[in-house]
C-alpha cells in the first residue's frame, strides 16, 4: 500500500521538529511525491547530508512503502 503524503510530512516533522514541509504529489497516484524540506538542522551541512537527514526520518520506508521521492532540501530561513 502507497505512503500518503500526511505520513511523510509527520514523519519528516518527528525528525526534524523545526521543519517547513510541503509534498507535492506529482503524479497523482500517490506513489511518486516531491517533498520542499526546509529545516535549520541542515545548517553547515551537504545537500547530500540535508538528504540523508530526510530519508532516515522515514524510518527505512524508501523503496517499500514509499516508491519514489525526489528532495528538495534547503535553510528555513531560505524558503
């Protein structure tokens, strides 16, 4: 069964408490999403770092519940 996209959100949010999410479904079919992450836990950090922060917020549902999502990670203050 897909993930919804209010399951991410809370579990991006769990994680990263600070957090401004939105999730953009992108296909329509609730199985492809784009999640916009804002966070200041991303200060001083790499993209790929910022990313690696968001997928373990998910909690090892990359690839099974949740098939695809695309990142876009940025400061809190930035977007």
């Amino acid at each position: 069964m897909p993930m919804q996209a209010n399951e991410i959100e809370r579990l991006i949010k769990l994680a990263l408490p600070d957090a401004e999410v939105r999730i953009d479904d992108l296909r329509g079919d609730g199985d492809h999403y784009l999640a916009h992450v804002a966070s200041n836990e991303f200060e001083g950090k790499t993209r790929v770092q910022q990313h690696q922060l968001v997928y373990q917020a998910l909690q090892g549902k990359m690839g099974g519940d949740l098939h695809a999502l695309a990142l876009q990670t940025t400061l809190k203050n930035k977007i």
